[in-house]
C-alpha cells in the first residue's frame, strides 16, 4: 500500500492517503483491511484473485524494504563504533589503546551481519518485484 494524496475510498467513501497497489494497473483508494475485502467481494474471482495475489506480494515488498532499512541502520552503527574505536586507539595512552582496538573488533560483528542481512533483503525485494511483474 502506498500514501499519497487524499482520496475516497471507493466502498466507503472516507478520504484516505492508502492506495492499494503500488505502480499498478488501478490505483484504487482503500481505507481499511474490511474495504478491501469488500472491493474483492465485487469482482469476478479472477481478476480478484490477481488482485489479491498482488496486494500480498506489495506487503511483503515493503516488509522487505522495512527490514533491508534496519539492516543498512545496523551496518552503519558497526562503522560508527569501528570509526570510535580507531580514534580511541589513536589518542589513548598505549596502555589503554586496548581498549580502542577492542571497539574496533566489536564493530565489526554489526557492520559484517548488517551487510550480509541487507544483501539478502536486496535480492528478496527484487525477486518479488519481478514476481509482481510476472502477475500483473
């Protein structure tokens, strides 16, 4: 579902931002999870089921690109505490620059697993993009 200008929905009739298919055919103004059923309700079964078949695959699209956000969040703060680290390293006393070097270690686990993850969620949003692509 996207957000944009106010709209009324079409079953309803309540102004609403949500529209339910992103970039597709209808940009049909939907209010609520009960409007939606309903404007499936007065479709005939295939084209519904389509429908429906996309809305699923938008949700799990912007699931994705929710998740692939914190994933970039994460990587970024490994690179702040590698960052912190090797500035600590360099101005601590030698007998405390362990320290600095240990934040730099630390850093590493968040930075290494935030890339991996947001890799994975990359590829799964562009897997269902092109699913999306397929079925409409």
């Amino acid at each position: 579902m996207s957000m944009g200008k106010t709209r009324p929905c079409v079953t309803c009739g309540k102004p609403t931002n949500r529209i339910l298919f992103e970039n597709g055919p209808d940009e049909v103004a939907i209010c609520s999870k009960s409007c939606q059923d309903k404007y499936f309700e007065t479709m005939s079964a295939e084209r519904a089921s389509t429908l429906q078949t996309v809305s699923f695959i938008d949700e799990r699209i912007a699931d994705a690109k929710k998740y692939e956000m914190c994933c970039w969040i994460t990587a970024a703060l490994g690179l702040v505490i590698i960052i912190l680290g090797a500035c600590l390293a360099r101005t601590l006393p030698s007998s405390q620059a362990r320290s600095g070097s240990d934040l730099f270690l630390i850093g590493v686990v968040p930075l290494t697993i935030g890339a991996i993850a947001t890799e994975h969620f990359i590829s799964l949003r562009r897997k269902l993009m092109a699913k999306r692509r397929q079925v409409v």
